[in-house]
C-alpha cells in the first residue's frame, strides 16, 4: 500500500495520534478481492496479516484517532471520537482514489471512555459481512478489506476473542466532526472554514472554497443523505444506530452494530436492543436523516447563510422521494411517464401504489426480499404466480393487483421484463440469522461458512442454484434478531 497523509498533515488538531495494539496469534478470517482491488492490493501474505494485526509496523502509515462529538438518541455527546478505530492514512490506488485504512479494534485510544478499543470477533464480522453486501447491492457504503482473528481474550457479557475489521472509506468525516468544533471549541469559526475547506478539496474538487461554494456543498450532503437512506428503504435494510456520529458526510454507508435486513416486511422494525421505542426503526429512517441533517446545519451556521441552510434541507424530501420511486419503480417493473407535466401526479400515484403493496405484505407477514423476488417470475398476463402464494387477504391484493397491472400495461417481452426485475430483486441478503451461524462457527475455529457466505452476497442477483437454501426464511430462532450495541 502506498499512502498520502492529508488530513494527518492538513488538520493538526483534529486527531491523537495513538499506535495500535498488537492481537496474539493473529490470523486471516475473511478476505475481500473486491476491496483489495479498490487499494492495489492482492492477495492476502503474512507479512500483511503481521501489518494490519499491529505486530508488524506499516510502512508510510502515521496512526490516529479522530476527535468528534454527535447527537446520539437525540441528546447531545460533546467529545465522542474514535474509540476503538485507528487510521493508517490515505492509500492511493492506480486509479488515483484515495482510501482511508483504518483498524478497528486495534486498541485504547484517548476516546475510548475507558473502554479497551477491542472489537470482538462477532462485531468485526457483522461489519465485514455488511460493508461487502451493501456494495454488492450498489448501496453506497464503506467497506471491508479483512477480518483478523485472534486468541486475544476480552470481556463483554462473557469472554469472548478479539478481532480487527479493516476498514476502507473514501473520508472518516462525519457530521460529528463540524458538531464538535462548533460548540466544543475557542476558534470554533477558523475550525469549521479549516475543516469544510479540506473537505471540499479533497472530495468536492469543482467546488470553490467561499459563501457560493459551501451552500452549493451542503445541498450536495443533503442530496447525498436522501440519495443513500432511498437506497436502504428500497433494498429493507435498517441501520440501527443512526447517531450524527454515524453520518458519513459522503452519504456511505458507516459504522456497522445493530443491523439488519428485513426478512418479515414490518414498518416499525427495530433491530436494535438499545432502542426499545424505535427511534432508529426502519420507517423511521428517512425522518432521522433529516433531523441529523438539522443538527448538521446548525453547527455549519456561523459559516453558512442560515438561508442557504434552509433551501438546501428543503430539497431533502424530494430528492428522497425520487431516489426511493427510482428504486421501487424498478423493483416493480413500473415505467416512468413519457410526459414531463404529468410527472408530479404520476409519482404521487406511484407512492400510493407502491405503498398499498408494503401495507399488503405487512398485513401478510410477508418477506421482504423473497416477495419482491417474486415479480420475476411474474406472468402479466394469466396470473399472479408466485407472487401471491402466501397472501392471505386476497381481496385487498387482487384489488391492488388490478390497479397495478393497468399501471405496468402491456408488456412486450415477458422474459426480459422478468429478467430485469431479477437484475435488480436480489435473490440473497445478509440475514441476521445467517451471520448469526457464520459467527458461531468462526467462534469454534471454522470460518469456512462465513467464507462461503461472503461470497454468495458478492452475487446476491444470481440463482446459484447449489445455494438456494440460503433463500430460505428464518428458521424460528432467527425471527426478528435484535441485536446490541456491541454487536
């Protein structure tokens, strides 16, 4: 790997500087060829398992710990920062993309509250697996290079081992970072101009560094936010802990704990135990990422018009709602109006349509995924097929079925309609369950399922027909898994 070191060079100030600590015996759990690529990376050696483990020193790396505070449940953190992740620097691929290395679970660092920075194996792979299934899904997201295990013992509930997920992000910038040197910082203003002018440079080249520049910025971070919470409603994934700390100012996908796909379609599901009133449930995620939004746009106020704040969190909803039809429409096999003027109406009908189905498959107990597989294997013409095999309200389905194929109208070519719907209707997502058995395995020193699992999500549209039980809804054990926050 070859490394630059801007923000370690160009933001003094905004991190510690702290060395990881090296896990014993450490060895290879999982691997990602995909991420690899994105660094100039190969095949996984010894002396990489040795580097990324903290034995070893990584040449060029410089070894911090970012600062940031958040709003987390809605109360306000002022100093949070990085707790159990350590960043190498800025690894620079052919391609001239810069990727931030970052070891999670390396060790203490000055944010870590008393805690001890390890990661267990359990949270290390829940986020590899994450990281690498959203990408494969084109859901904007950081990734998972490796999971590095260990013989390392720490304490959570029980004993359990240590373990390092290294990390790749285009930026670990988060809203936290411009909420910290708001309200937590003497010169907070040259902080803020400090910190949204390295940003524009470094990922918003064509911007200008002034008034005009930063309003036309943040309504990028709005569209950017909108744009990956459309992706996340559309594929039914929900994140679980959505915190301005966990707010990738980039609109990727970030800090993986209590997450989850939706298997049973419910609105208010809620995949995490730290959140018994589901301020993070599923439906609510679009909601939240515009509060976060707000929160955000108050710590930019002394360096962005309040004005331009407000225009740009007015284009929230729409941009949402566009990307979300765009996806769903998709799904559906709903094409877009040919007329421009009656565009407003047709996404209103849509929504309704599209709506009326999420209310048939709750009110059903339908899965998510496996339904909107279903479209498929869709005969327009003679029937429902497999997609009303389980409904039990037919009524209410027929009646929206009506309403949809009039919607959909004729279909010319009914095999490459199903195969689009199939292009874009994974056939396999991360469930819970299925990491779940993943874990359990790695934890008894076979990690041969959780390589397995890793690469049926590389192709999750694909039939893979020797793996058609990982398709399957959850046995009854792993129906509706909350996890915790140290997941």
């Amino acid at each position: 790997m070859q490394f630059k070191q801007d923000f370690f060079e160009q933001l003094e100030g905004f991190y510690s500087q702290v060395y990881p600590l090296p896990i014993s015996n450490p060895h290879w759990l999982a691997w990602s060829d995909d991420a690899a690529k994105l660094i100039g990376l190969s095949a996984p050696n010894d002396e990489l398992l040795m580097q990324l483990s903290a034995n070893h020193a990584v040449p060029g790396a410089s070894y911090y710990a970012q600062v940031y505070s958040g709003h987390q449940f809605g109360g306000y953190s002022p100093r949070l920062g990085d707790g159990r992740s350590i960043i190498l620097g800025e690894a620079v691929s052919k391609s001239h993309q810069a990727w931030d290395v970052a070891l999670k679970g390396a060790g203490p660092t000055p944010y870590s509250r008393h805690g001890d920075g390890r990661a267990v194996m359990r949270s290390a792979v829940r986020e590899f697996l994450a990281s690498e299934a959203l990408a494969a899904l084109s859901v904007p997201t950081t990734r998972a290079l490796a999971v590095i295990g260990s013989d390392l013992p720490v304490w959570r509930e029980s004993q359990e081992t240590a373990a390092i997920t290294v990390r790749l992000a285009k930026s670990h910038i988060r809203f936290g970072h411009f909420e910290y040197f708001c309200h937590s910082h003497e010169g907070s203003k040259d902080k803020l101009i400090l910190l949204l002018n390295f940003t524009i440079a470094q990922h918003y080249p064509h911007l200008t560094q002034d008034a005009q520049g930063y309003k036309a910025w943040f309504t990028q971070v709005v569209k950017d936010t909108a744009v990956l919470i459309g992706h996340w409603q559309a594929v039914g994934f929900a994140h679980g802990v959505l915190n301005t700390d966990n707010m990738s100012i980039l609109g990727d996908s970030f800090d993986f704990g209590p997450f989850a796909f939706l298997d049973t379609f419910k609105e208010d599901f809620i995949c995490n135990h730290s959140d018994p009133e589901g301020r993070y449930a599923f439906g609510q995620q679009p909601g939240i990422g515009l509060w976060n939004l707000q929160r955000l746009a108050q710590a930019l106020a002394p360096v962005i018009e309040s004005d331009d704040l407000v225009a740009a969190l007015n284009t929230y909803q729409a941009e949402l709602v566009q990307q979300y039809l765009l996806l769903m429409r998709a799904k559906m096999g709903v094409p877009l109006t040919e007329s421009a003027a009656q565009q407003a109406e047709q996404d209103k009908q849509d929504l309704d349509l599209i709506g009326r189905f999420c209310a048939v498959m709750q009110k059903n107990m339908l899965d998510y995924t496996n339904t909107f597989r279903a479209f498929g294997q869709l005969d327009m013409s003679s029937g429902k097929a497999s997609l009303s095999d389980e409904i039990i309200d037919r009524p209410t389905f027929d009646t929206w079925f009506t309403d949809y194929q009039q919607r959909v109208d004729k279909v010319e070519d009914i095999e490459q309609w199903q195969a689009a719907r199939n292009s874009v209707n994974p056939k396999y997502i991360l469930r819970n369950y299925l990491a779940q058995e993943a874990i359990v395995a790695a934890e008894e020193g076979d990690n041969s399922k959780l390589v397995e699992l890793h690469q049926l999500l590389r192709n999750p549209y694909a039939e893979q027909a020797d793996k058609a039980h990982y398709a399957e809804r959850p046995p009854q054990w792993g129906q509706g898994l909350i996890m915790s926050c140290s997941s």
